[in-house]
DNA sequence: TTCGGATGTTATGTTTGTATAACATTGTGT
DNA sequence: ACACAATGTTATACAAACATAACATCCGAA
C-alpha cells in the first residue's frame, strides 16, 4: 500500500527519528512504512496524519485502492 | 476507538454477514469492530469504507482523535 | 577525507488483529 | 409460543504489526 509519509515527513523537515517519536512508535517502523513493507494499523496511521495535518486518505492514498 | 459502522450498515441494509463477505473478513471480526474490542487494520478498514462510499476519516471519526 | 547524523537492514520476541468453531442471546414474523 | 434469522460471546490458533538491539550504508559538513 503505497503512501505520502516520507513526503510530508520532508515537508515538514523532520527525521525519520522524530516523526517515530511524536507518534510514539520504534524509527524502524518508520522506515518499514515509508519502504512499504507493511501497512499500518489504523491507530497509528491516524497520529501520522494528525502530525502532518492531513486526512488518513490523504496521506495513503486510499483513493488508489486497499 | 469509536465508529459509524454499523450505523452505515444499517444504512446500506446490510447484515453483518454480508459485510463481512463483502470485506473478506469473518462476521466476528464486524462485530468486534462494532463494538470497540479493537480497531482494524488500515487495509480493512479502508475496504469498509469502500462499501459505504466513505472515507476512513469519516467512517471512523478520526477527527475525534485516535 | 573523515566524522557523525540520518537512513536502511536483519534477527528475534511481543502484541494485536483476524480466523475458526461452537454455543448463547436477541429479535421478529407467524 | 415457536421457529429462525441476526447478533453476541468465548476459547484457541495463526498472521501481521510493532518492539528491541545490533549492525550496515549513505551523505553532508568540517
């Protein structure tokens, strides 16, 4: 499932590091997102999205299919 | 985590089972859901939405918080 | 060029979402 | 009251998300 994380992340010029920590979750996981190797429960995409401002479908396209 | 979907449901004249088909997912899971025993996985809950013609953001509230 | 911060990877363990089956309860039409 | 559909519950197992730690690579500033 592809996403706009690493892309809002550099719009708002933050490490991968601290978006992990404003949203409470490990850096891998970060990384594991934006690489897309898993897709995120819904908890967490929602303080993804509220980091940045944005809507859940915004950031991840949901638009595009699940 | 609180949501509109059994109100949506309702709406669609669907019952559980049906969703549940409709999603992929067992009709335990749609009632767990509609409960609150836990929030779903962002695939799932944006295949919900998919059904509903909605959002995930509105589907689950996410304004509310998450 | 070298050093350090940022990013990426891999392995192993824990937690949580979901599957499965079996049974209980509620509700509704007849 | 009865039958049956819809909904709710519980226990057990599995898969996927996430934690943790350790190490590797990339890249920009001094």
């Amino acid at each position: 499932m592809r996403n706009r994380i690493r892309e809002y992340r550099a719009r708002y010029g933050l490490t991968q590091a601290e978006l992990a920590r404003l949203v409470g979750v490990r850096r891998e996981t970060i990384v594991f997102l934006e690489k897309g190797r898993y897709s995120p429960s819904l908890r967490l995409a929602c303080r993804i999205a509220k980091v940045f401002g944005t809507t859940v479908d915004e950031l991840f396209l949901l638009q595009e299919g699940c």
